[in-house]
C-alpha cells in the first residue's frame, strides 16, 4: 500500500469517528441534518434559500455553508432569512469533512435548532467519501447537467438518500430524458427518494416543503 | 506540517515531474496539447465530439477522455469520428493525473497526432492542482451553472488559459448576466481568452474553430 494511500485511510478513518461523534450529538438534540451535495451550479444555495424562506417561521433550521475560498453561500442564506448560518470557507479543499463541523457547531447552540442542513463544496466526487455525521445526503442534479450523471459519479448516488432533479423548467431546452435519469439513479441506488422540481419557477417544492416537516414527526 | 500535507506536497511535485517530461516529448513532437476541465455536465465531450468531426480531416487529434468510473466519454468521442481515442479510467480518483497521461501515451504513436486532446474528470476543484504536460488549461462553465463560479472557485480559473461559456442557447431562461460572468473571470485571471458558444445550437463555433486551427500554425 502507497503511503499516500495509507494517510488517506487513516484521515477517512478519523473522520469517520468525529462524525459519528456528530451524529451522536445531533441525536441527543433531536436534530435532523441533511447534507446537501453537488456539482457547482446545480442549484444548492437556491434551494436553501426558498427552503428557509417557506419553513424558517415553522422549523428552526440552522445552517452550514461550505464553500472553497468566499462566504458568498453564506452571506445569501442570511439575506433570504437563514438567523443561523455558519460559514465554512475550506481554503481551497474540495470538501467539507467531519472536524470542520464540529468546529462549526461550536459556535452553535444545539438547543436553538431542529434541524440543520449543510451545505457542501460544490462537487460531485470528493464529498462522497466524507460523513459528516449528518442523518442523509441529498443530492441534487440539474437537468442541464444530463441524464448520465448518476453512472458517470456513482459512488455520490449510491452514498445519498435523496435525488433532487432540479431545474425542470430548462427540459423543453435540454436532452435530457426524465425516465433515463431516474432508470440510471436507481441503477446505482435503488433506494433513492426522487424529487423533481424547479427552483426558479417554483415547480414541485410543494412536495419537498411536506417531506421536510414530515421528517420532524418522525 | 502534517503527513497529509506533506505527503500531498510530495505528490504534487512527483507529479510536475512527469508533467514536465510529458510537455518536452510533445514539444518535440510539435504537438499542441489542451487540458479541457469543467464542472460535470458543463459540455466537455460535446464539445469535443463537435470539434473532431469538424476538424478531424484537417487535423490529426490524438484524445485522452479521462472518467472516473465508466468509458462513456472515449465511447462517445469514438462515435463522433475520433480515431485516436484513449480513454482513462480513474478508478474512483477525483482528477487526472501526470502518471495517467505517461501512461496513456505509451499506447499512443506521437508522429501520428497533431494535437492533443485531454478530457480531465468533472470537478471544478481538483485538477486545478495536477498539471499534466499540457500546453493549455481550457475551462468550460454553462450559464446555467450562475455568473459567479469564477469567483467562488477561482484555482481553476486562475490556472487556465481559455474559458468557454457554454450553452449560451438557455441565456433567455437563466439569471446569468454575461458582462458579470466576463468581469468575474477577468478579475481573477486577466490574460483568460474567453469564447461564448452553443455547442447545441452551433453558436460561436466557427470562432473556436479559427482559433484552434491558428495554434497549428505557430
């Protein structure tokens, strides 16, 4: 084994215990936390920030935004209502990973929260391979990006409990077929919840907001 | 200093080794090298399949289509008329690297190509940091993707050469300014020559063309 191999075990494997120590805590507070993955542009920060704006009076959502060298994620989140915001600026990292959370939830009272979303780095690699102690990822997808995104970075499908497809206004302008995305998602994860919806035209968060609140009865 | 960081540093430089010895044999061999990057799904394979079966004839074109877990891209590009096409398969790796490319070359005969093609993976962050022996960095972003990613990921854009703005053909149904997409780039690499086009709609081609064609003649 390479020692750049080995090092990266053993930094995946003290990973995966701060974010079970995470997870632990979460729980204890009786937070649900999703961990939001994707490519740059598919529209993470628009769904947060319609999300914080339609439930923000009714769930107490905190929120983690990661991004590679600006605060831009962030500094929306807040402008759209988000009262809990935590940026998390990598320095040029390609993901979040289970000690940068922790540290952000330092400056957190667990108490103020129900439920927390985190924002990852905008890629559709890296993240896969972090837990960040989070219940579920949702990962979303735009239709521009096309169909054969979930064969071409599986391990991300396999990894995520949600697909968002979203950006569905843009399908009279794309080749991009809904069955053959949805086939080739469930290919890799036949466990995924699938939601189709477009952001800037309001399409299908309806659905969303009510699977969401759903979570908080469980 | 960490062992991951230190390991990575020693990575990186066992990697601009190679690079450095892949561009002195593609010098020799006068062959004009381009590493194309983007986000997923920004257009990397279709422009290429564009510019083989418009070029291919009058220029020899050697292509590496990097992925990281199928051949879909090589597949494609073989389909479009691509006769040298040699795909590389990352196994799970988030970037190409300068071994990769040694490699792929060795099942490639230099006096054959003129130009080289290399598709790196779908990652807006990590191939910024491996060079890989090519002459240029092209890096593609769609405006669906939002006019701000040069800004929020600015190593890939500082290390290239070329930005392309993709998919012009969905400007009337997106929130992306053009001006504030250019302004964006240039402030965080003045010396980017910047082309627009639509590879779906054929828009801004013929320019890529010219230019492609007027490297050859250097």
């Amino acid at each position: 084994m390479s020692a750049k191999i080995k090092i990266e075990k053993k930094v995946l494997s003290e990973n995966d215990k701060i974010a079970a120590e995470i997870r632990e805590r979460l729980h204890q507070n009786d937070i649900v936390s999703l961990n939001f993955v994707s490519s740059p542009g598919s529209g993470k920060t628009s769904l947060l920030e319609k999300t914080i704006a339609r439930l923000g009076k009714e769930i107490d959502i905190g929120l983690i935004a990661g991004d590679v060298q600006t605060e831009n994620d962030a500094n929306r989140l807040k402008a759209a209502g988000g009262e809990i915001v935590r940026p998390v600026v990598t320095g040029g990292l390609c993901h979040l990973d289970a000690r940068m959370i922790s540290k952000a939830l330092e400056n957190l009272d667990l108490e103020d929260i129900k439920m927390l979303f985190i924002e990852n780095v905008g890629n559709l690699v890296c993240p896969s391979s972090y837990d960040l102690g989070e219940d579920m990822k949702v990962v979303l997808v735009s239709v521009t990006e096309g169909d054969d995104k979930p064969l071409k970075y599986p391990a991300m499908f396999r990894r995520s409990s949600v697909m968002i497809i979203n950006k569905t206004d843009l399908l009279p302008h794309c080749d991009f077929n809904m069955e053959t995305a949805r086939m080739n998602a469930l290919k890799v994860n036949g466990k995924l919840k699938i939601f189709e919806m477009s952001c800037r035209a309001g399409d299908g968060l309806d659905e969303w907001y009510l699977w969401l609140k759903s979570l908080m009865t469980r």
